[in-house]
C-alpha cells in the first residue's frame, strides 16, 4: 500500500489572500488622499469669495465655516466653530436667517432667500439644505450666503433702462398729442383764410383780405415758433447751448419784452414792472430773454382779462431775483412734479394753445447761467415764478 503524498503538487494558486502586513501601504495611501481632499474642501471654505459657506447642527451652531464675508466683518472663522451662527450679522437678520434654517431641519430646501438688509453695504442670498445621514435623519445642515451686488447693480441698471423706455414712449406720446393739436389749428387757419381769400378777391373786399393775410401770418408765425421750440430741445440735449455772460441793463432789457408781449395781452390786461437796486448785470441776455418771455407768455395765456401781471427785478448782494406773478387759473398740485417736463401740460390747460415745451426750456436756460427756480400757486388764485441768479 503506497503512501498518501501530502507534498504540493507544484501548481501555484493565482489567488492570494492579501495580509495585513500587503494592505497597510493601500490605507496609508488612502488617508493621504482623504487627507489632502480635506484641505481642499477647507481651502475651499476659506477662500470662498462672494460670501459664506458653512455646516450647522440642529442648535444653529457652526461645525465648520468659512469665506470672505467673515474677513470683512473682522472674525476668524476657526473662533466661530461651536458658536452660534453669525454673531456678527445685525440681530435682524439673524433672526430672519434662523427663522429659514428651522425649515431646512424638517427637510425643506431654501433657495435664494434675499437677505432684505445689506451686510457691509452689500446684498446677499442664502442657499440652505439638508444633509442626511445613511437612516435619512437630518442632523447637519449646509448653509451658502452668496454676494449678489453685482446682480442687484445689474437689475437696477435693467430698471432704470425700463423706465427710461417708457419715459420715452409717454415722451413720444405726448409729443404726438401735441403736435396733432397744436399744428392742426394754424394750419386749418392758414387753408381757410386761402379759402376765403379766393372768395374775397372776386368781390373785391380788400380789408377782409387784409384781415386774413394778418391771420396766415400769425398762423406762420405761430408754426414756426413751434419748430424753433423743437429746434432749441434739440441743441440741448445736444449739449449745443452755452451761457455766454455779458454786462447789459436788465431794466432796458425787461422793458422791451414786456413792450413785445402788450400785443399778446387780453382785454383789460396790464403788465407792471418794477425794479430796484443796481441795473448793470452780467448775465447771458440771449438765455434771459426767454426765459422771462416764456414765464410772461405764459402769465397772459393762463390769466382772465382784466387781471394785473406783475413783474419784479431786485439786485442785492451779487443776486438778481426776477418775480412773475400773475392772478390766473393755478397750476393742480397732481401736474406739479411734471412742470418742468417736456410736453407735459395740467389737465386745466389743454384747451390753451402751447407746445409744453415752454417751462422745460426755461429750467435749462435757468441752468446754464448757475440760477434756481421755484413758484408758488393755487387754484384759481394764480402763480408766482422767483428766479434767482
């Protein structure tokens, strides 16, 4: 009977069961590499740069936090582990921010929730979110605060471009408005006295065809007064006008075109000027004449007959104060914010001829020569223009 042989057969198994001693450098390796993933994820924390991003526990305090918002509030982030979450936030915000972290714990995600105060001068959203552990509880929390200035600068740029559109449309649409208006009425003037004209030449009635040549001429006049208004908007907005001072008697001045604007008063009207202190001014007369025959113009328009216009010149201390007031209509307080707006005209004043041009212009001229301007009215009472320089 042959022995059993109990010596290998010689075959080598191409299955080893790794030692401990073999599998040691593999965890090394590992631990090296959790080691070095850590310190990015904490570079990461540290260096955030639009805000905070943090982990809290269900006391609402730091596990770990980091990001450039805790540099500009002056804390080290290292000192805020285990303490409350951001001590140095304005208490309301604070509250707010815990108010949304509650919710988080129950499993609710919060998304661009907008901090309504501003941190540091700045604004900032928070992004908030569970971290469930392997049996789906959640005891920590991940927490972004997000710098959204730039954001918020970009909107309000979107807003103002917006508002700047519609400025323009209601622009356009009161442009419309006026001019349909207000070249419709000479020109239906100008074709019927042509009209009649015809008719006038035939009979030979030479003093009602006098008497319309005068109301073309006026209509004319009138249409191009309306063009030279569009033309001077034009020049400014162009930045075109410039204030050219030179010495000149305002009183000389002043007399003149209240001279030129008596054919424009209505019945019974009367214009008195008054003037006191020194006469000799340097101020831009081609600015200043339209300036007062604007606001006078204006004064006859919207006064009844036989009611006074005032005007009043005072030099004192280097300041020249110019006073028009009249007794008339008034301006409605509601129209009041839109004055100096162009085409903009008061609802008790459609039915009055005027391109709404008139005060826009004379706020830019008062400009240009370095004066302010302010009025007083009321309903029915009338409006008093102080324009200083």
């Amino acid at each position: 009977m042959q022995e059993k042989n109990n010596k290998p057969s010689g075959k080598i198994s191409n299955y080893k069961i790794p030692s401990k001693k073999s599998s040691l450098p593999n965890a090394i390796q590992t631990t090296k590499q959790f080691s070095k993933e850590q310190e990015l994820f904490l570079q990461l924390l540290r260096n955030y740069p639009d805000g905070v991003i943090s982990i809290i526990d269900q006391k609402l305090n730091f596990i770990i936090t980091g990001g450039e918002l805790h540099k500009r509030l002056a804390v080290e982030p290292s000192a805020l582990i285990g303490n409350e979450i951001y001590p140095k936030f304005p208490e309301n915000i604070r509250k707010l921010i815990k108010a949304q972290l509650i919710k988080v714990f129950d499993g609710i995600k919060v998304t661009a929730f907008e901090l309504p105060y501003i941190i540091k001068g700045e604004y900032y959203v928070m992004d908030a979110f569970p971290l469930k552990e392997k049996d789906g509880s959640i005891i920590h929390a991940g927490v972004i605060i997000r710098n959204i200035t730039h954001l918020k600068s970009a909107e309000e740029e979107l807003k103002k471009s917006l508002e700047k559109e519609k400025e323009l449309s209601e622009l356009k649409s009161r442009f419309i408005t006026m001019a349909s208006h207000e070249f419709r009425t000479p020109l239906s003037t100008v074709l019927t006295s042509v009209q009649l004209l015809k008719k006038y030449k035939l009979t030979g009635e030479l003093d009602k065809i006098d008497k319309h040549i005068a109301r073309i001429v006026f209509s004319v006049q009138v249409l191009d007064d309306i063009l030279n208004d569009f033309l001077t908007v034009g020049k400014m907005q162009e930045g075109k006008l410039l204030s050219n001072p030179v010495q000149f008697d305002i009183k000389d001045q002043i007399t003149m075109i209240i001279k030129e604007l008596d054919n424009s008063c209505k019945e019974g009207q009367q214009i008195c000027y008054k003037h006191s202190g020194n006469e000799t001014i340097l101020l831009d007369p081609l600015l200043f004449k339209p300036i007062l025959t604007n606001i006078l113009s204006n004064a006859i328009k919207f006064s009844p007959e036989n009611s006074p216009l005032e005007v009043k010149t005072h030099w004192l201390n280097e300041r020249l104060v110019l006073s028009v007031k009249d007794y008339g209509i008034g301006i409605p307080m509601e129209y009041r914010k839109h004055l100096f707006e162009q085409f903009y005209r008061a609802s008790n004043a459609t039915n009055i001829q005027g391109t709404g041009l008139g005060l826009y212009t004379v706020s830019k001229y008062v400009a240009l020569m370095n004066g302010t301007i302010c009025y007083t009215s009321k309903l029915e009472k009338g409006t008093e223009f102080i324009i200083t320089f």
